[in-house]
C-alpha cells in the first residue's frame, strides 16, 4: 500500500485540523508509516526531518524505547479509571513529581487531556475562586495582542490571533487586550530587556484600570508561539507578577508550548524566577505520546473551594479521560530521560548550534530577523527588509517554503511567512546543519 491509495482513502472520510481542505487538491497529503528519532517516513519510503515535533509536542524522538516501554508496562495493568472518586498510582506519583519540579507555591494538579482544556480550567477555576471570594465583579481577563491560547471558546477569548478569532468574535468573552512586548518591533538600538520594559507600561495602565473587574491576566512566557514565534525578555514577566500582587489579579501562565525546555529552562518563568497562580502545561508533558494537560495552582485557590458541599462551592469540572494512567506513564518517563540525561544541560549546546547553523542566512535579502529563544529559533521573512515590510498574506509564501523542504526531506510548517525550528531534543548537529540548509534554500526560493 502506498502514499496514493491511502491519501485517496483519506480524502474520503477526513477533515483535517487547521486546513483548508481544497488545498489538497495540489498540496499531496503524506500517510506516515512509520517514525524513528526526529525522523517521519512515508509509505512510499521517502524520510523527512521532523523540525517542528510534530506540532510542537515530541520532545525525545518517535518511538522512544523508553517511553514505549512504559506505555507498554502500564497498559498491562490498567489502561483507564474515572479519577472522580478513584485514583492511582501513576498520576499520583506524576502529580508529586511535577510540583516539585514547578515554580514554588504551586501545590495541585487539575488534569485535562488538550492544552485549550488546561487553560478553561484555569480561567473558569480564577473567575470561580473570586465568585466564592464574593467578589462577583470580576468577570473579565487581560491577555496580550498577538497571543494564542487555544481554540475552544474561553481560551479563544484570552488569544489574539485574528486567523483564528476573527469569525468567531459573536460567540466569545469580552477580553482586555493590551499591547504584547514583542521584540520584533523594538526601536533601533534597543535591547529586548529595554523594549520589554517600557512596554510593560500598557500592562500596568489596563491592571489599575480594571483591577476591580479582571479575574487574571494570562500570558505565554517568553515566546508567542501561534503569534508568529514572536518572543520577549523575562523582565516583562517579573513586572507582571509584582503588578498582579499589587493590583490582587491572578497571574495564568500557559506553558503549554513553552513548558518542558523549549525555553532554555524546564519552564519559561524560571527564567524570571516567578511563580504564576496558575501553570498550565501539556504538548510535551507526554513526550508528544498521548493527550494529556495539567492546570497546577497554590493551595490558597484550592481552599476556596474546599468546603462542605451545601456551600455550593466545588469546582464541578471534569473529562473523562482526566489523568489517564497511560498518559501519566508516558509523562513519568519523559521525566525521567529530562532527569537521567541531563536534557537542560544538553540543550544549549544544541540551541547554540542552531544558532550557529542559522546565522548566515540573516545575510539573505529577504530574512528580517533571526531570533531565538532556547531551542526555538525563527526566520522572519518580509518582501523588504529595510523597511521590514511583509508580502502580501494571499501569496502564501510560507506554504512555497513547506513545499521546498518536503522535497528535500525536511517538515517544516511556517506560520504565515515565519519560519521556524523547533525540533526534538534527540537531533544532532548534521541534522541541525540540514535543517538551516533546507529552510534558507527555502526561503530563497520562495522570495525570488
């Protein structure tokens, strides 16, 4: 059986996740047979690197021993039990596990299965905890332009990526959106920290204008991933928690792309050396196995709603699939390889060469800029580069570049005209050496 029988099969029956499906009339879905380390290989034979981890989740390569290993000895004993009222070894010890690796404060875990879900917990869980507060005013949250925070309705609510909002718009929360400290439009001759810091001043104004009203602001720590990979100096986080204690707002910090060394550190607000009220992670909690998403919070929250249960108080939210013990095996094995191997450490020397690797192509005409946060690097590509102007959205340039690096053994997915790496952390330094090579002669055919 190869890519055509089953591409024709699927076109029959599958409507698939951010596509517009006519596309496929001239861009050939690719069935995946099989997946080993970073590498994707069809059922025709052909391998592609998989430089965006497939969706940005694998953190340890496909088919990693380890992880299946423990999927594998878990599924012999149990595969799933409702966590109302039961519970379980492997959640439990996952649970343990990550708040003593999370910033300090955060003492409870809340499970769902996708990142969006993560994120209607913790917003639904700081607008409760103010109604059981008797504060029934504050109805409203503060988020900043450009983010991205998933696509269920409430989470749709808090992001600011039109592509994705715009139609929408009728069914959604009234969110306070404030200017996002994006360093890609600071002023000549400032540094990130400086940009970063005077853009904080937008933040503030919006806190003590609607402290009284606003439940929480919630940001994505350091990199606007769906914003175009758009990234920011930790200053901007350390201003924010000094001004949400201040103005009595709850921090939500989604680390859901960010979370898990993606950023240079375990988690993105450790950079900052902050502690959020609410931590949402996911993507690659698992190693990129199976869905699974965690809202952590402090027990101050827990307490508002631990009461009898008259009170009306509990937080009577749930799926059914919360803390699957499969998923918790596979999150307790990709602890253990970030323990056993000393990822963090491995890690900058892979981010810097990526570095390396991608530094001459801010030579090319049409690369704006380079910029790089840990082991997510981005090229931004503009018709102009004096003037940073961009193409034209309808000339699709980012889907030439996608087109190019299929060709030539590379997935990559550019987010309009960005193009960006953010690869598995088992990639070596040829690989990463084939990944710029790939995405500058995309580029530079896709600009000529």
């Amino acid at each position: 059986m190869g890519n055509d029988t089953l591409t024709q099969r699927d076109l029959n029956v599958l409507w698939h996740p951010c596509t517009q499906m006519r596309d496929h009339e001239s861009v050939p879905l690719i069935p995946i047979k099989r997946g080993r380390g970073v590498w994707l290989q069809d059922y025709d034979g052909n391998r592609y690197l998989d430089a965006i981890s497939s969706w940005w989740v694998n953190l340890f390569g496909h088919a990693n021993p380890r992880i299946n290993n423990a999927i594998a000895q878990q599924a012999a004993d149990l595969e799933h039990v409702m966590l109302a009222g039961f519970t379980h070894e492997p959640v439990i010890t996952l649970s343990e596990r990550v708040l003593h690796l999370a910033p300090a404060g955060l003492r409870r875990c809340f499970y769902a299965d996708s990142g969006s879900a993560a994120v209607e917990i913790a917003l639904k869980m700081s607008f409760h905890y103010w109604q059981n507060q008797g504060c029934r005013e504050r109805t409203r949250f503060i988020s900043l332009s450009n983010s991205y925070h998933g696509e269920t309705l409430g989470a749709l609510s808090v992001g600011d990526v039109a592509l994705y909002k715009k139609t929408y718009q009728p069914l959604l929360l009234q969110n306070i959106t404030v200017p996002s400290p994006d360093c890609y439009h600071r002023e000549p001759g400032s540094s990130w920290e400086q940009h970063s810091a005077r853009m904080f001043a937008a933040m503030e104004q919006a806190l003590e204008r609607h402290a009284e009203t606003a439940c929480a602001v919630i940001v994505e720590p350091l990199v606007q991933c769906a914003g175009a990979m758009r990234m920011y100096h930790p200053i901007y986080l350390r201003l924010l928690r000094q001004a949400c204690d201040r103005y009595r707002v709850h921090l939500i910090a989604d680390e859901i792309a960010v979370g898990f060394g993606r950023t240079g550190s375990l988690f993105a607000c450790e950079q900052a050396d902050i502690s959020p009220d609410f931590l949402c992670l996911g993507k690659g909690l698992t190693g990129g196995y199976l869905p699974l998403s965690v809202c952590l919070t402090t027990d101050e929250i827990y307490q508002a709603f631990y009461a009898d249960y008259a009170e009306l108080k509990a937080f009577l939210h749930s799926h059914s699939y919360s803390g699957n013990p499969l998923a918790c095996a596979a999150a307790l094995a990709t602890l253990d390889i970030f323990e056993q191997d000393n990822i963090i450490e491995q890690n900058k020397a892979l981010a810097a060469h990526m570095a390396e690797s991608c530094a001459p192509l801010q030579e090319q005409a049409h690369i704006a800029e380079i910029r790089q946060t840990g082991m997510i690097l981005a090229l931004e590509m503009v018709a102009d580069k004096a003037s940073r102007s961009p193409y034209p959205w309808q000339e699709r340039r980012g889907l030439q570049v996608y087109r190019h690096a299929l060709a030539n053994g590379v997935l990559l997915r550019p987010l309009g005209d960005v193009v960006y790496l953010m690869p598995p952390y088992v990639i070596n330094f040829q690989e990463l050496d084939l990944l710029a090579k790939v995405a500058g002669e995309g580029i530079a055919s896709a600009t000529t």
